[in-house]
C-alpha cells in the first residue's frame, strides 16, 4: 500500500543527503575518533540482516488502529525522547529504568498515560506543567528530576502549540502537510526548538536530527502495522545519532578513541554539547553506519535499531558507560 498523502514527484532526499555529507566530513576531520575501515566488511557481515523482532513492541509502545492517536502519541514520545545525560542522576535519586533504558522508561509511562487516560490533544499539550511530567514519568524529586521534568514539559509545550495554531489541531494535519515525505516530516520538526538539532564543525554548520527522523521512523513503522503507511522516502534516514549506537560501534571496535575521552568517558565525565569530542562521537558513528550499511545491502535505520537494541539488552555493554552529554537532542 502507498502512502495516502503520496507525492512521487517530490525531491525528498535533500536534507537527508546534507545529514550524510555532515556525517562524511565530520568522519574525514576527527581528530578524537577514528572509524577502523580494516575491520568494516567482517564486522558488516557478523550483523544480523533484519532490525530485531522486538522494535516498536506493545510492551513499551502505545498500540491503536486510531491514526490520530497514533500520531499524538509518537510526535508526543519523540518529543521527549531525550535525557540520556541525566540518567545516571536520576538513577541515584531513585528512578527506576524500565528495559535498563530511558527511552522505554519513557515510552511505557506515555503508553500507559493514554491508555488510562486518552490521548493528548495539542491544547492538552500546550498547558502541561513541569510538576505533572515529574508525576507522570515517575522523575524523582531531586534536582534532575526537576530539570528534566521542566525540560519535557517546554518541549510538549512548543509541539502542542505548532500543531494547535499551524495544522488545526490535528496531529494528522501535521502528517498530511508532508505530501508522503519523512523528509518533509523532518524539516517541520526541526523548526522546533526540541527538534533542531544542528552541529557546527570546523567552521562548517549541518544538520543531524535525530529525534525527528526517530519520529519518522517510529510512525512510518507504527502506521504500517495497520496497514497506513505514511512515507514513500523513510529508507532514506540515516542513523539516529545518539550516544548508544556509538558505545557499541566503541565497544566492538569499529570506533577507536582517542586516549584522553576515554579516560575522559570512564571517569564518569560530561562532553559539552556541541564540543568537538561530542560531534565526532555522534557523527563518526553516523558515518560508520553508512558504511556498514552499504556493505550488508541494508538500510542504515535497520542498523540503527539492531545497534541501539543491543546497547540496552546486552550485558556486555554496561561494562563501560557510553558518553554524557546533557542536551535535548537525546
């Protein structure tokens, strides 16, 4: 089935392409990561070819054949999709991670607020309160826990007031307005506060955007279980650059770093968002990916989703924390 909003004649890989060429670049520059090309092809071809059975499941995820509250609730998710950097903090006030991950943490405590309760409207949006995000997602009462909550809550604020004033309440509206494009869905996003997610790197400014991709992809997949798929373009994501998908490129050695972030890493310590050690983390990662991905014959996203999986169900990768970074973008 094609997508009911299909435009074919769309040009959709524009901020795609500029995504992968950021990711080259940064690749081709860094002076703190190295990807190890000797050790692409047989790394390539351990991999499994399939994204695990498990993404997208009805244990952390809400499941309708509503497609406006489907909508509602991954723009929603999405739009807090973020808070990696806090998690330890939050941790030791007493947080309890669902999945040993912050995404499904928060996934499941969104799924089981519209399930309780309805899903949200954009106005609903509009007035939520620090104080109900720290209820609803269990946040501790200790000072990440507040500033998390505050974050949260400004994020769901700035979605429910574009979609209540620009796409008449509609979560749906939002989608319709994309013509059959994730690219399209991607751009909307990103002219959001929460979702724009942009690097500046040796003089040169691009994007990476990986929030808003997440959402692309997590609806494309959603809506396409029951039998409305949204987008003709999403083979075109790239990796959703984070710090979890890096950790297990690190840990198996297709990322080397250098000596000083991993002392830097091991101790515990924060990478500015932003800061040279950050970007070549997130987009040495998103460059590896690509050439995996090229190698195996499959999408990166399919990578992304396999990797990602691995980093919170594998013991072997809590052996040794991934990077910190506090910042909205993940």
């Amino acid at each position: 089935m094609q997508p009911p909003f299909l435009e074919p004649s769309a040009d959709s890989g524009d901020v795609f392409d500029e995504i992968r060429e950021g990711f080259r670049f940064v690749a081709d520059h860094a002076r703190l990561v190295r990807l190890r090309e000797d050790l692409l092809m047989e790394y390539a071809l351990s991999l499994q070819p399939h994204p695990p059975a498990n993404t997208l499941d009805d244990e952390h995820h809400y499941s309708t054949k509503d497609a406006e509250a489907l909508a509602a609730y991954y723009l929603s998710l999405d739009a807090v999709n973020f808070g990696s950097g806090y998690t330890a903090d939050l941790v030791a006030a007493g947080w309890a991670l669902t999945g040993n991950s912050i995404y499904f943490t928060v996934s499941t405590a969104l799924k089981d607020e519209f399930a309780a309760r309805g899903p949200w409207t954009p106005e609903a949006l509009r007035t939520l309160r620090p104080e109900e995000m720290r209820t609803l997602f269990h946040l501790p009462d200790a000072p990440a826990g507040h500033e998390v909550a505050a974050l949260f809550a400004q994020a769901l604020n700035e979605l429910g007031a574009v979609v209540a004033g620009e796409y008449n309440g509609r979560f749906m509206n939002l989608i319709a307005a994309c013509r059959g494009r994730a690219s399209g869905l991607v751009m909307r996003l990103a002219a959001l506060p929460g979702f724009a997610d942009t690097v500046r790197y040796r003089g040169r400014t691009f994007p990476v955007y990986k929030r808003a991709q997440h959402a692309a992809a997590s609806l494309h997949g959603a809506s396409s279980r029951i039998g409305q798929p949204l987008f003709f373009d999403i083979d075109r994501l790239t990796m959703f650059a984070d710090n979890a998908v890096p950790h297990v490129l690190h840990t198996d050695g297709i990322l080397e770093y250098d000596a000083s972030l991993v002392a830097q890493i091991a101790a515990g310590g924060f990478l500015d968002a932003g800061s040279e050690a950050e970007i070549e983390i997130r987009c040495c990662a998103g460059h590896a990916v690509e050439r995996l991905a090229a190698i195996k014959g499959v999408k990166p996203v399919y990578l992304d989703y396999l990797l990602w999986h691995r980093s919170v169900e594998d013991a072997r990768y809590e052996a040794r924390p991934a990077h910190n970074t506090r910042t909205r973008y993940y």
